[in-house]
C-alpha cells in the first residue's frame, strides 16, 4: 500500500524530498492527482510501512504548504 504526501508548493515538495533522501526513506516524486487538488503541484509517494518516519518528520519540520496524506488508491 502507497501514500500520498500532498503540498501546494513544489519548492516544499523538493524541500521534503531532501529530507527523505538524507534518511534514507524511500520515496518517489508525482503529480498529485486531481482528486487531492485542482492546482499543478507535485507530491511524494511513500510506501505504508514508512508512513509513521514521514508523519514524526512533518511534524518536526514547517512545511507551510502541506495539505496531508492521502492513500494512494490508484488515483
């Protein structure tokens, strides 16, 4: 099962993926589908059993743009 790490700014999306990438998590970036937002943004695409690590660091960290996780459900 896939997540989806969804913000409205592809600079934080970059900022996150860094982020994953410097703890080794890993992770894909996507479009973020239509279903989550009608803007063109980008978002990160996570496998469930990294959800928690994601969660603790978007939590730690200030991401303005972030608009929550999603279930990626073959959008």
């Amino acid at each position: 099962m896939y997540y989806i790490i969804a913000f409205t700014s592809r600079g934080e999306t970059m900022k996150f993926s860094s982020l994953l990438t410097r703890n080794n998590i890993p992770h894909m970036i996507v479009n973020t589908p239509r279903e989550i937002t009608l803007s063109c943004s980008t978002s990160i695409k996570i496998s469930r059993r990294f959800l928690d690590i994601c969660k603790r660091l978007l939590s730690k960290f200030s991401f303005y743009t972030f608009l929550g996780v999603y279930m990626d459900r073959g959008l």
